[in-house]
C-alpha cells in the first residue's frame, strides 16, 4: 500500500472515530437525559412532534445548511415512536433528503461556485476543506458522507470546482451507509432508555 492510499485511510478512519465517538455520546446522553431525567422528546417538540413533513423539513434545511443539527437527532425522533417499521420508514425518508441535500449543494456549487457570495462561504466555512479535496479528491465526498465532516458543504466543494456529476452522483452514495449503521446504533440507544 502507497503512502496516497495509506493517508487517504488514515483521513477515513481518524473522521469515522470522531463521528462514532459523538454518536456515542449522543446516544448515552440521550438515554440518561430520558431516563433520569424524564425527557421526553414528544413533549420537547410538541406539536412538531407527529408533524412528519415539518420534521423532514426542518432535516432538509439543517442539511442544506452545513448539517447544523446532526442527522442522529432526527433518527431519536423516529425511534421514540418505538414501532420498527416506522422507524425504517422514517430513517429511510431522511437518509434521501439528506442524499438528495448533497446534489442539492453540488448544483448550487456548480451553479454559484464564481460569484461573491460562494468566494465569501468558502472562505469562511469550505476554505478548510480544500485542501483535502485537492488530496483526495472524490475520496472527500465518501469521508464526508460516512463522518460528521458537512456532507452537503463538501457537495458544494465538488461542484464549485466541476467534479464529474455522474462520478458525484455515484460516490456519494456512500452516504447511505452512514444512515443505515447510525440508524441501527439509535435504536438500540433507544431501547435501553
């Protein structure tokens, strides 16, 4: 294995780790906050709570915005419901709006990637990530769908600077391997509290 390739897994897994540390200590947190305490996220949410499209809503704007509230949150909520087919239903609705967030943010990348506002976003919010992506290349995307790195930020990244769309489309894919081990990871979480 080449010193590229060695680096390249190291990024990978060094980014997994974070994001299953955090994941980790969302969901103890969540189950001693739930236990403990008595938190209860029907009540937190209120009439929100069975409102499913304000809730995939509000998923899709945290996407298109950095991914501000992780998707792990979203997948408690589906899982307070305790019924496993809605759950998968659920977890399932979510994990393509937030596949579908990230070809939204390639578009708007390719699109805007030339005027004042997008020079602005990355200098202050994607200038970070460039240099990975001129290591890794398209291997940035797979890190950002599969770690908490913002996935549909780096989409944006990708399309700013032309990345082939068929490549793109394929590749960050990826990101439904995320949603299916986290998914699987909160409900567990879940049944314990």
């Amino acid at each position: 294995m080449n010193y590229e390739s060695t680096h390249k897994i190291t990024f990978l897994l060094k980014n997994l780790m974070k994001g299953l540390f955090w994941l980790v200590v969302l969901a103890v947190s969540y189950v001693i906050i739930q236990k403990y305490f008595g938190f209860d996220l029907k009540v937190f949410l209120g009439p929100l709570y069975d409102n499913n499209l304000v809730i995939y809503f509000i998923f899709l704007v945290s996407e298109l915005i950095f991914g501000i509230i992780p998707p792990e949150f979203f997948m408690f909520w589906a899982a307070n419901k305790n019924l496993w087919p809605l759950y998968l239903q659920h977890v399932t609705a979510l994990m393509f709006i937030s596949y579908f967030a990230g070809i939204i943010g390639y578009l708007i990348g390719a699109k805007f990637g030339e005027t004042k506002f997008y020079r602005l976003l990355k200098r202050n919010r994607l200038g970070q990530f460039e240099k990975h992506f001129r290591q890794f290349g398209g291997f940035l995307v797979v890190v950002a769908a599969l770690t908490p790195i913002p996935f549909s930020g780096i989409c944006m990244l990708v399309g700013s600077v032309k990345y082939n769309f068929k490549k793109f489309i394929w590749i960050s894919m990826s990101r439904f391997i995320r949603f299916f081990l986290y998914a699987a990871i909160v409900w567990e979480a879940n049944s314990l509290s």
